[in-house]
C-alpha cells in the first residue's frame, strides 16, 4: 500500500496553469520568446569539453563548436556529412543563435530533424523567436530527408506552411498555435502528388508517410478545414486540443483506421453526435475528451474500442440525471440501460478519469468490472462511502483520485484489500486518521 496525499482546495492546478506564457500568441507575451534565458557558444565550448574535467573532446564535438562559434563565416554547409550538419543546427537552435542569415547555410543539407529533445528539454523551431515564411524555404529545401517538423507558436503563413508539400516523407508534423494558418492553408495537408510520375492514376497525398499530427489552439481546424485529414490514413497520433470550432468535422477522421492516440481536450464544441464517427476507430488506445460537450450517450457510441486504455472524460456530463434532461428538453432519444452503462464494457480501460462529470453513488457500480484499471479519477464528485464498494475489486488500482467527495472513515474499510495502491487523493474529504487505519491495517 502506498501513500495517502491531502492537498487543500487552494492548491490544486489550474487548467490554464498548465501551458507557458510563452505560447501564448498574445503580442503582449511574445517578448518572452526574446527573453527566456538561453544558453550561448560558452556553453557549447563546455559541451565540447565533455562532462568530466579530464574527458578530451572529440573531433565532431570540436568542429561543432567551432562551426557554431563562426557560424557567420559559412554560407554553404551542403558539403559536410547529414549529422554534422544536423549537430550543428540543433547547436544553434539550443544557444539561440540561429538566425535567418545563419540558416540559409543550411539549404539542401538534407536535414532529417527540426524538433529535438536535448537533456530532455524539448528545442523546437517552432518555439524559437522569430521564424516566418522567409524561413520556410530553407526547411522546404531539406525535402525528401526531413523527417519531422514543429512550428509551433511561430508567424509562418499559408504560404510558408504550403512549401512543405515537397517533403513527403515526413512522419511528425506539429504546427500548435499557428494562427496565422487558415483554412485554406490547412488544404496543403489533403494535397496530392503521384507515387508514378509518368502517370496520373495513382494520387495519394503527399503527407501519407505523416504518422504523428498536431495543430493545438488553431482556428483553421473548422468543420471545413478538418476536411484536411481525410487522406492522412496512416496517422497514429492525431492532437486537436482546443480547437472548439471542429464540431462536424470528425466526420473527416473516420477513416483513420490506425490512429491510436486523439486528443480533443477542451474542444468544447463537441458533442453526443460528432462520436458516432469515431466508432469505427479500432486501434485507438487512447482518447481525450475532457471539457466536451457530451453526455453518456456519446460515450455509447465507444463500446465497439476494446483496445482503449486510457479515456479522459473530466468535466463531461455522462450521468443519467443530465440524459434524462436532455431527452426532456431536447427531444433526444430514449436512452436504454446499456447506453448509460456504456464505460462499463470499456473492459481494456487502464485510465479512466471521471472528474467533475456530476457522478453519484449509483454510476459507480458500472465501473466495478473494469479490473484492468490502474489510474481513476472520481474527483468533484457527488459520491460518498457507498461508492467505494463498488470498486473493492479493482485489484490493479494505483493511483485513486477523490478529492472533494463525500468520502469519509468507513468508506476506505472497502479499500484495504487494494495491495497495490499507491497515491490516494483526498483533499476535503472527511476521511480521518481512524480511516487511513484501515489501509494500514
């Protein structure tokens, strides 16, 4: 058995906490982007040096450094081996000392990289000061070696974001918080090109090779622009988080047979019937929906993904009470048993976040056959210790969320057979010490 956590009300995080000012697009912040602290060619020479006082470096890390340090002098690195001059570019990019002259060195070094995860700080393009269209030609002329991409929060256009159709082979694109990309821009994704050149019978698009996408925060993504997506068949990871403006547009996504992670966090224009178009996605195994617009009715229409491990549905109102008033006020269907049971067939489910949903004592029992659970979420609640019987059985539980339910002493009694508990929540809970007694006991 693991540790028992109380926090207090105050402390507990905001969803807007979670993303950096520095992505805000907001001209008031964008000076953050000039004065975050970075490092600079002191800190490459020690790079270069090696991580212990006696190491000698090696010869790439002192050409490296050197290159870095007169970047100013080269105009034309072409000539150098693909992963030195990739070495290079991530130097300059983690230093901040690439520049829109500095880059022109770099065309036609056939690239494979433009987002880099160095001493596990992500170093984007997208997240450096200063990149727009002027920029895209360079990136654009890496072609058939680029790889992966991330613009985000960056000023490039539709017609900057249009150049990149030359480089098919790209598997990541991610182009979060680009609000200068508009619909019409969004069409170079559905763009065709043909797998013979010599004839015109095979189009398929030029980005079919994309396997990870993400387009946060980005008002192009409509009911229209999602149209984008259709061709995208290959996709595995698909991010749309707060884009509330592609109610209707899921239609688009149907089609994307191996998609296995989709976000649409705070997409709060979706509703119960933009998922029937996700029914048919099989291989997805993981699904964010917090903040949606959707009642248990909608998650019915998830019953058939039994490979689904992970379901985020805070903030959503899955509860009888609110399908009984939208039957009432909204002329909705009747809605039978197994509709509002349907979580409980989810039988795959490792995480299941029910936070904020409005869930009573009664909902909980559909939940007592998911035993492959690891992680849940019952937070903001209205549920009380009757509740916790209903999940004595879920042996694999980890991590249990009950902050601010009706939680008191008697109510952890059904969890002591919980071996492998780990992180118990409960801030303002009436839990006790005579409670925490019946874990450790």
């Amino acid at each position: 058995m693991g540790s028992a956590c109380s926090r207090k009300r105050g402390q507990l995080v905001q969803e807007d906490d979670l993303y950096s000012a520095r992505f805000s697009k907001s001209g008031s912040f964008k000076w953050l982007l000039h004065t975050l602290p970075r490092s600079n060619f002191a800190d490459v020479q020690r790079r270069a040096q090696g991580p212990a006082p006696n190491r000698c470096p090696s010869l790439v890390e002192l050409c490296v450094a050197k290159v870095c340090k007169d970047i100013n002098m080269y105009s034309d690195l072409s000539l150098l081996p693909r992963d030195l001059s990739q070495q290079i570019f991530n130097e300059l990019v983690e230093c901040g000392c690439l520049t829109e002259a500095s880059l022109g060195a770099f065309r036609d070094c056939d690239l494979q990289d433009l987002t880099w995860d160095i001493s596990s700080q992500d170093i984007c393009l997208g997240d450096y000061p200063g990149v727009t269209d002027a920029w895209m030609e360079v990136v654009a002329s890496q072609g058939q070696s680029l790889l992966s991409v991330d613009l985000s929060c960056s000023d490039v256009t539709d017609s900057g974001f249009n150049l990149l159709k030359d480089c098919s082979s790209m598997q990541s694109l991610a182009c979060d918080y680009c609000d200068q990309i508009s619909e019409h821009g969004l069409k170079t994704l559905s763009g065709q090109c043909y797998a013979d050149s010599t004839t015109a019978e095979f189009a398929v698009s030029c980005f079919s090779n994309l396997t990870s996408l993400s387009i946060k925060k980005c008002a192009a993504v409509t009911a229209e622009g999602a149209k984008a997506f259709a061709n995208l068949v290959n996709l595995v990871n698909l991010d749309l988080e707060r884009c509330p403006k592609i109610n209707g547009g899921l239609i688009h996504l149907k089609g994307l047979k191996k998609l296995e992670k989709l976000n649409l966090r705070y997409c709060n224009g979706i509703t119960d019937s933009d998922m029937k178009y996700l029914s048919d996605l099989t291989n997805l195994r993981e699904l964010q929906l917090s903040s949606c617009k959707i009642s248990a009715f909608g998650v019915s229409y998830l019953r058939g993904l039994h490979k689904l491990g992970h379901l985020n549905l805070e903030g959503c109102a899955v509860t009888a009470v609110c399908l009984e008033l939208q039957a009432k006020h909204l002329g909705a269907p009747n809605f039978t048993k197994t509709q509002i049971c349907a979580i409980a067939e989810l039988a795959s489910l490792v995480l299941l976040n029910l936070s904020r949903c409005g869930i009573c004592d009664e909902g909980c029992e559909n939940l007592k056959g998911l035993t492959k659970l690891k992680a849940l979420s019952l937070g903001f609640n209205q549920i009380t210790d009757a509740c916790l019987i209903h999940l004595k059985d879920l042996v694999n539980l980890e991590c249990l969320n009950l902050d601010s339910c009706k939680i008191g002493d008697e109510g952890l009694f059904h969890l002591k057979g919980l071996i492998q508990l780990k992180n118990l929540e409960l801030s303002d809970t009436e839990v006790g010490s005579n409670g925490l007694r019946h874990l450790s006991g």
